[in-house]
C-alpha cells in the first residue's frame, strides 16, 4: 500500500491527537512508514531505523531551512551563527565552540544550585494539598538555571523566560508565528551582553564573548557582539520549554504509574534511568524536521528534493523492534540509545542539563511528595509540530 493511498492520517496540529497520538504512530509505522500528508505537504517517518538513518544523513535532510516544519514552510533566511538551523561544516565551527561552554564539568558544577532552587520552590508547597507541577518547577526551573549557566542575575530571569515564551506563541491552528523571525532573535540579552563585556565573570557569556576560534574563513576571531547574542539566544531557548516538559511528563506518568513511582520512593538510585524512560515513553519534543535536499528512496517510493521531511522520534520510541514491550512505562527499563536527543551532528548540546534538571527536580519532589495524584479536569496538554507537553498540571497531594 502506498504512502498516497493509505487511510492512516497524522496532522500535527490536530488537537484531537494531542491526548493520546500513539495509536496513530503505530498504523504509521506499520501501514505508512513512509507518510505524506497532502494538507500540510510534508514527508514523515516513524519507524526506528529509517530515523536512525536519516536524522545524522545531513547531506539529505538538511537543518540549514529550520528544524520545525513551519519554519522550513517559511522561507525565512536563518541568521548566521544558528547552529541548531545550520549543516556541516559550518555548523561544527560553531557547535565547538559552544561545546567548550557546555562541558561535563561546567554541567556538573550546576547540580548544587539547582537542587538549591528546587529545595527553596518546593519546601513552601509541602502541606499546601495541591500545586500547579508545570506552573510551579516547569516553567520556571528551565530558565533560572540557564539564567545561572549565562550569569544572569535572578531578579531579571523571569523577564527572560517571558520574552523567550513569546517567541513560541502559536496561533490559534497550532502553528508557531515567527513574527518575521522573532523566535531567532532576542534583544532582551543584549544588555546582559553588554555588561558583560565590561563586568567579565565565570559564566558563559564571557566565555562567548573571549572564546577565540578558526572560523571557516582559517582566520582566528573571537565572536562579534552580534554572534554572542545568537548563540545565547539559541541556548536560552533551546532548553526552556523541553525541559520544561520533561518534568510535567515526570508529574503525570508517575500519578498514571503509582506503582513504578514506589519503585523510585524505595529506591531512589532508580532515578537517573527513569529520567531516562520518561524521554522515551513520552519525549517532550516528539517530531524533529528537516528540509530535504535531494531525491531519496524510503520504502520503494522517492521523496523528491524541496520536500520537508518530519522524523517522528516518539513513534520511533514506541518501535517493537527496539523496545520490548514498548507502550509500557519501566522504571527499570535499559535501552543502549535513546533518541529523544537526536542523533547525528545536532544531537541536543543540552542533553547532560535537560537530564540533570530532570533528575533533581525528580528526587526533590519525592523526597517531600512520595504519593499525588493529578486533577485530570483541570489539566491541559498542548502541542506545536515540535514540542507537546502539559500547560498545566494540577496536583493533589495525598
């Protein structure tokens, strides 16, 4: 059966799929692994392996256009310096760069305020009977630690996280808005920018700003005012809203699971790999997109060049091929390469911070809070093409 005539269908901004889409993912990957949807005209594929292959094949599946299908639709020009929107090699000038800033131990050296921020939000709600999860840790906790990794002051990071919030509005049909651009550029570090040219400190923007590097001309720079901006730009909002909903899905997967919630209450070293089941069962970011390049054959049928090409990595989750059993949620659970991250030369930078903020947030909460369950009527769950999560998550505290 052919992608065109099968009765499979998947609109990424169908709400009516927001709630459950995977009983859909898996008709795709088994009656429509390769897909096109003629509405939105986009490719997409769900199976594990055509993932594996494509995502790290950027010679075909370009990211130079955007990696979320609005912004591929778009036509917009990427500014320079985006790496997450840029190809080799000039993307792996820039992402060596970053990557000196967002090393093992500059992640590590973080867990001690973060655990200090979750102690400091948590301890008032214990007693409270009930608290908003996504309103209270996951929308803020995201932003205050990159406002700790860039050095800035904390009075100031929750006008970043709203300004950073703003550029990923939809509209009402789901799409994101881009305001000719809005969400590729942020003013709002510019004074924190220019500050810290002045006020050098130990933290990433004056790193950025005294990094010297080869670009790809050969010659040896550090970065313009202008390139600083972007990449704390990217940085800032790369991280924001996906960790935020890594710790939203921890609230309601274990309110679904109490039994594997008291796995990790009796066992909390049990923690760091259910971080890592929740990525897989329910990943903040289900769909990754990319421009396609050039003809290439899925399936027996071409996916001709100057098509847009959607990776579902959370149906790619849910293959049996990979995962035993897959649509259970296993505390437990080992898997040798866990995709939600991307693979390839944009796996996330931020990986090893979304996790650790994941895991602390986790081990606070139930060190105060080893039993809730969740308001289900007063939950809301949302999605973009890109990023689906919960906008609220009441708690009630048993």
């Amino acid at each position: 059966m052919s992608a065109q005539d099968t009765k499979v269908s998947w609109d990424p901004y169908d709400p009516t799929l927001y709630a459950d889409p995977y009983p859909t993912f898996r008709r795709l990957r088994e009656e429509a692994p390769l897909y096109y949807n003629e509405k939105h005209d986009f490719y997409a594929l769900s199976r594990a392996a055509d993932i594996e292959r494509g995502l790290p094949d950027w010679q075909t599946f370009s990211s130079a256009r955007g990696g979320i299908l609005e912004l591929i639709k778009s036509g917009i020009e990427i500014p320079p310096g985006t790496l997450i929107f840029e190809d080799p090699t000039i993307h792996d000038v820039h992402r060596r760069l970053l990557a000196r800033v967002f090393t093992p131990r500059r992640v590590a050296e973080l867990e001690p305020r973060v655990r200090e921020y979750c102690v400091r939000t948590l301890d008032p709600l214990v007693g409270a009977g009930r608290f908003d999860l996504a309103a209270t840790v996951g929308a803020e906790m995201p932003m205050r630690v990159i406002g700790m990794l860039l050095g800035i002051p904390e009075a100031d990071q929750e006008v970043v996280r709203e300004s950073a919030d703003e550029n990923l509005r939809t509209r009402d049909d789901g799409k994101m808005d881009f305001k000719g651009g809005a969400i590729l550029s942020n003013e709002v570090f510019g004074d924190y920018i220019d500050w810290r040219m002045e006020h050098p400190s130990d933290d990433l923007m004056t790193e950025l700003l005294n990094a010297e590097f080869e670009d790809e001309d050969g010659t040896r720079r550090t970065l313009t005012r202008d390139e600083v901006l972007t990449y704390v730009t990217v940085v800032a909002g790369a991280g924001n809203e996906t960790t935020g909903r890594l710790i939203g899905w921890c609230g309601s997967l274990l309110a679904r699971y109490p039994g594997e919630r008291r796995r990790l209450v009796e066992d909390p070293s049990l923690i760091r790999n259910a971080i890592e089941e929740v990525l897989r069962f329910e990943p903040p970011g289900p769909a990754i997109a990319r421009y396609v390049t050039r003809d290439v054959e899925f399936h027996g049928e071409t996916v001709p060049g100057g098509s847009a090409m959607m990776f579902i990595v959370a149906a790619a989750n849910r293959d049996e091929s990979r995962f035993p059993d897959p649509d259970r949620f296993d505390v437990h659970r080992r898997m040798s390469q866990q995709i939600t991250f991307g693979l390839g030369p944009h796996y996330c930078l931020g990986a090893a911070l979304a996790r650790l903020e994941g895991r602390v947030a986790l081990e606070e909460m139930l060190k105060r809070f080893p039993d809730w369950d969740v308001d289900w009527d007063a939950a809301k769950l949302a999605q973009t093409s890109t990023v689906r999560g919960w906008e609220t998550l009441p708690l009630i505290i048993g």
